[in-house]
C-alpha cells in the first residue's frame, strides 16, 4: 500500500505540535486515498519518540545517526530523498517552519517533485494535489493545483490543523539503517541560543496595547504608551516594529516571539499576519483598531474599528481617565 | 566578496485594502504601489554591507516587466554595482521553481561568494526560491538568517526558529543565504545617490540568451498553478463599532467598564 510521509520536527528532546498537527491531516488524507500514514523521524537515542509517533502512525520509520542529532537541512535531505526513492510515498508532509523552509525545496530539487508550501489545506482531486494557501499578507485565498506527478511534498502552516484525539494507532516502528557513510560536510549545526530577557514579560501582563505597522514612525509610540499606561497595561507589538528596532524583541507577539493570552489586548495598526494572529488569538477579549476593513484582524478581533488609530487612541484615553476618575 | 541579490518587484499589500480581479486568478494591481519586496530590502542592505567590509562587488538580479526596473534603481542607488533584469513574456505564471531555474541560468556563469534572497517574498510567500536556487547549483544554503559572520571561507549565521529561538550553524561558501526582517537596519539613499544611480546601465536579458526553452518556465515549467483566488472565508467577524471617534471612543471604554478591566 502507499504511504503518506509525516516528517516528524523535533527539538530539544520534544516532539514539536506540527508534527502532531500534521499526523492528524496526514489521517485524514491516508483514509480518502487509501493509503497507510507513516511518520519519519531522524534522530539521535529518539526511541521514546518513536514510540510515541506510534501511537500516531501505521509505521514509524526510524533512522538514528549522531549526524541526525539537530537539524541538519543537508544531513535530513540524503536520508529523506532516499526513503522518499525507495517507498515511493503519495505525499510528504513538512512543517511550514524554520526547519522545514530549509529542508523541503531543495529537498524538491534533488528529487524533481513538485512541492507547495505553507498550505492550509490539501485535498487530492483525480490523484493530483490541489492545495489552498494564501497570499499577500493572509487578505487572499488561493487555491493551486500541482503538475501531475507520482509523488508530491507540501509544507504546512502551523497551528492550522487541530490535533484529533483518536485511538492509538500501535504502528510499527521501523528501524531503517543510515544511509549516511560520509561526514556532513557543507552545513554544520553549532548551537542553540536563546536570547537572553531583558525585564518585559508581556506573557504575564493582563492588559496588553499591541501595536503594529499603522503606527508609522517611532516618534508616535509614546502615545500609544500613555494609553496603555492609562489601562494599567503593557506595550507589545508585532514583527515588523521589532525588524525596525522601535521595540525589544521581548514586546513581540506571534510565532517568532510570543504566545500571550492576556485578558485585553488592544491591536492598534496591526493588519494581522498569520504569524501574529497565531500569538494573540487566545487573549479573552481582542480589540482591534485598523484602517482597513479587510485587515485579517477583524476576523479574531470581538470588537473591531475601521479608523486611523491616531483618531481613537487619544479620546479613548480620555474617556478612560474619566471612568477612572469617577470610581475615585 | 562578490555577492549577487536577487530581488523581487513586488505590490505592497500590508497595508492597503486589495481587490481579486475578473479573472479571479489575480488581483487588480492598477492602484497598488510596488517596490522592493520587504525581505530582499534587507537582503540587498546585507549585501551592501558584506560588500563594504570585504571589498568585492554587489550584482542585483530580478526576474520582472519594465516596471521592476525602479526596484533594480533603487539597489543600484543602495550601493550595488551592477543590475540585471531577466525578462520575458513567457516568464508570466512562474511560480518559485521557475524563477530558480531562470535566476540560475545566469548565475551558474558568475563568479560569486554569496547569493542572497529574502526569506520570503510578500506577495505569494513561497518561501522557495533561495533554497532551490542552491539546490539547482548544487551549493549549501541557509534559511531565515538573522546574522552573518564569514572569513571568506565559510559563513557563520544565525538563523531564527520559533519562538524567539535562534540556532547558529555554519556554512560553506558558495552558499545562498535567505535573509529573514530585521537582521539590520536598511539605510536611506542620498537624492545625489538615486541620481547617479539613473545613469548607470540595467543588463535585460529574455529566454531565448539565458538559454532555457518555454516549456521550463511559465506555468508550463512550474510545480504550481493558481487556480482561484477568493476573499478568506470568515470564521468570526469583529463587531464593529462605528461613530465619531468621540462615540466609538465612549463605545470602547463602556466594554471596559462592562468587563471590570478599567
């Protein structure tokens, strides 16, 4: 029978939720196609995750090498495009991550399969990949169809598959041999750093003013501040505010800073990439304030405004002081 | 060391309210403003600067009409010293494979050290095109670059993971670097810059020079193909609060008041 490949992502002794996210849609597609879903995992002494991906999976193909230890895109490629040669698998699934970016096209390269990346969804239409993804900053959905081909790899975007609980699969793991004769030559894994905090925990605040692009330039954060002091809270923000260097990386919210669940956050000029939204979705209650109607924010926000946000923040913070001024 | 950048002409959409043209396979691109595509903005500064701390030269590449060509002015007046734009008619529908395939064909003639990309580009976000770019010239390459050290030899980089976790690896030259935002501070042009900058030379060169046939570029020679574009569908809708900004202003902080949060 043929497989559907789930690369498993792992770091730092944990299986990381994509993999798991990516199993569960991987289920989904084996049952349509009929096919069985395998998940591939490469590492160093990762027997306890073999078992269990087991739990997961029909099969478990395992390779163990201590040149599979860390990521290594160069390293994961010659084992995976040889399992992907030998097994002939439908599809392979890779997450839409750090580490799949540096794996899956030239992955794709060396084997002359078509790949589609950060996919929210996968059906196969007469044995051809069709997938959706989206375009410029989240405001387009776009469905796509692969050339006809044997054999396809997508990555898939994070935190967009709920993970299913369903019974344990007791898959058969596999111990496959390392085709790794030679050193990893050409990339080196070193180290993981974390950089270090500098005193802001915006994990922990309640109140949260989060502020994006619609902000325009450095000199206007000040009165941003002054409202979000006025709540009691603390200044975050999304990516690009950090790119500029208007912020410590420590304020950012999304998928390359942090996950926050505080119990306001108020989005001023934020259009609400994925990345951000991902970080922020959870917060009890979303106000969001965006020039544009169509800004993907609205779509998590319980409360939106369609206004430049340097109309509404400074009668807000008024209005606000005159309620606090009366409880007094 | 020679550095070679490869940027992209792209709309800016972040901020701007967009619409899906009739075709429904696009959008209407006529009011849009374009420019360099966010990431190779920081691309085309770490080239710059690569360049200004080791010597060499800067070439930036673009696959793209006429218009592109101000996103190419504008590497130029950066500090790059020579542009290329690659063009064609047949070029239109190229998803990132393709445009690997046509950028590699001129580059695999090019004495390099380094070629760098942005991370992703803005408007589709493939996410592909340095990393198959590498893989076409069968050189190492590093994703979401956050730092470069380099001797020459090999590159040092940083590159950055999920949630604020970053790796360093190492890498040996020739590689490709795609460069995520915010690894610097890309610098502003002198109008006495942008000037000299009109007066230098752009390389166009079509299909039939790079050597490539029509069935490998275009939709014919990609591994995707837009089928249909549509509006997100929506999970939950934000109430919206409507008024003067004096009303909507009073409308915000009675939901504060209402949930004990002032």
């Amino acid at each position: 029978m043929r497989e559907i490949f789930v690369l498993t992502e792992h770091r730092q002794k944990q299986i990381r939720d994509i993999t798991f996210e990516m199993l569960t849609k991987g289920k989904e597609l084996a049952d349509k196609t009929n096919t069985e879903l395998t998940a591939v995992l490469f590492g160093k002494d990762v027997g306890n995750h073999a078992k269990t991906l087991s739990d997961h999976a029909k099969k478990v193909l395992l390779v163990e090498d201590a040149k599979l230890e860390n990521f290594n895109s160069e390293a994961y490629q010659k084992v995976l495009s040889n399992l992907i040669r030998e097994r002939k698998p439908l599809l392979t699934l890779i997450g839409h991550t750090s580490f799949g970016v540096d794996l899956a096209p030239s992955l794709a390269v060396s084997l002359d399969v078509p790949l589609a990346t950060d996919c929210i969804d996968l059906e196969f239409e007469n044995g051809t990949l069709t997938v959706t993804r989206q375009m410029y900053s989240g405001k387009v959905n776009v469905k796509a169809v692969l050339r006809n081909a044997e054999s396809y790899i997508a990555t898939i975007r994070q935190a967009t598959f709920p993970v299913k609980k369903e019974a344990p699969m007791n898959g058969e793991i596999i111990e496959v041999p390392s085709p790794l004769s030679e050193e990893i030559t050409k990339k080196r894994f070193i180290e993981y750093v974390l950089p270090p905090p500098r005193g802001v925990d915006i994990t922990a605040a309640e109140v949260l003013v989060g502020i994006g692009r619609g902000i325009k330039d450095v000199g206007n954060i000040p009165l941003v501040e002054e409202l979000a002091t006025t709540l009691g809270g603390t200044l975050a923000c999304s990516r690009p505010i950090v790119d500029k260097g208007w912020l410590p990386n420590d304020r950012q919210v999304g998928s390359s800073g942090k996950t926050i669940k505080p119990k306001l956050y108020f989005a001023l000029g934020i259009s609400g990439a994925f990345q951000h939204i991902v970080g922020m979705k959870n917060s009890e209650l979303i106000i969001a304030v965006n020039k544009d109607p169509k800004a993907p924010i609205f779509g998590v926000a319980d409360y939106g405004v369609i206004e430049d946000l340097f109309k509404i923040v400074p009668p807000l913070k008024s209005k606000i002081n005159e309620l606090k001024g009366q409880k007094t | 060391m020679d550095v070679i950048v490869c940027v992209k002409h792209i709309p800016e959409t972040a901020e701007t309210d967009i619409k899906i043209d009739n075709t429904g396979k696009a959008i209407e691109k006529n009011d849009l403003v374009f420019g360099i595509n966010e990431w190779d903005d920081y691309a085309l500064e770490e080239a710059v600067r690569l360049k200004e701390k080791f010597g060499g030269t800067v070439t930036a590449i673009t696959v793209g009409s006429e218009d592109a060509e101000s996103t190419l002015r504008k590497c130029l007046a950066r500090g790059a010293d020579k542009a290329i734009r690659l063009t064609d008619p047949k070029f239109e529908g190229s998803d990132g494979y393709a445009i690997a395939k046509i950028l590699s064909k001129v580059i695999k003639d090019f004495p390099f050290n380094l070629i760098l990309t942005g991370a992703q580009a803005g408007d589709d976000g493939y996410a592909v095109v340095g990393a198959i770019l590498a893989g076409l010239l069968g050189i190492p390459h590093a994703t979401m670059v956050k730092k470069i050290e380099s001797n020459g030899e090999v590159a040092k980089l940083s590159r950055e993971l999920e949630g604020g976790l970053e790796e360093i690896v190492e890498v040996k030259l020739p590689a490709v670097l795609a460069i995520q935002t915010g690894i610097n501070e890309p610098r502003y042009v002198s109008i006495m810059g942008t000037r000299k900058a009109m007066q230098k030379e752009i390389k166009v060169i079509g299909l039939a020079e790079l050597g490539l046939s029509e069935n490998e570029v275009g939709e014919a020679g990609s591994w995707i193909k837009i089928e249909k574009m549509y509006a997100p569908p929506i999970e939950k809708q934000a109430e919206f609060l409507k008024g003067s900004p004096e009303e909507i202003a009073s409308k915000i902080a009675e939901i504060l008041k209402a949930r004990g949060l002032v």
